[in-house]
C-alpha cells in the first residue's frame, strides 16, 4: 500500500512568482513511506516551480533569502533538509529578497 501525505506548501512575498502564481498548493505526495524537506524541495522543483530554478535552489537546498515555516516554526528548529514531514504540515516559503 502506499502511503500519501497530504500537504499544504505556501508562498508569500514574492516566492509565488516562481510557482504559477499561486500562493497555496495542496499537494499529496506519494510513493516513500518518510518524506523530509529535502524530499519535498526536489519534488517542487520536478512538479510545481514553474519559473528560474536557481531563483528558489541554491545546491541542495533553498537560496539564501527565503525563510522556511513548517507549521508557523521555522525549519531551523526543527532540523531543515532533514526535518520529517507529517500529515496536513503547513510550509511556508517567504521571500526575503526584494528587487530595486
């Protein structure tokens, strides 16, 4: 049987611009019985970013300038790339970075 998580991914300040437009996705993820954040991140780049990759991923991981929420937490508490994703999280990214 697989599994399926059900998410929430949001964007905020300027991060939907690279994601259709759009501030709210829900999403379910399948076939891995864990998904962490590096597992989700690698998974928007293949199905939901839809402008400048290098906009969004610096390496293996997001660029310098977007804050990562889980749950209204910042991922920095919870483990970053390794923090495991549960059932109805909530990720926010936020753009940090403003053009001029």
């Amino acid at each position: 049987m697989t599994t399926k998580l059900p998410l929430v991914i949001e964007f905020s300040a300027g991060a939907e611009l690279l994601f259709d437009n759009k501030k709210r996705h829900k999403v379910v993820l399948e076939g891995k019985d864990k998904w962490t954040i590096n597992d989700l991140l690698v998974w928007m780049v293949d199905n939901i970013l839809t402008e400048s990759p290098d906009l969004f991923i610096k390496g293996d991981t997001v660029r310098p300038g977007i804050l990562v929420l889980v749950n209204d937490t910042d991922w920095e508490l919870l483990g970053e790339l390794d923090y495991e994703l549960q059932p109805n999280d909530n990720v926010l990214f936020i753009s940090t970075l403003h053009g001029g």
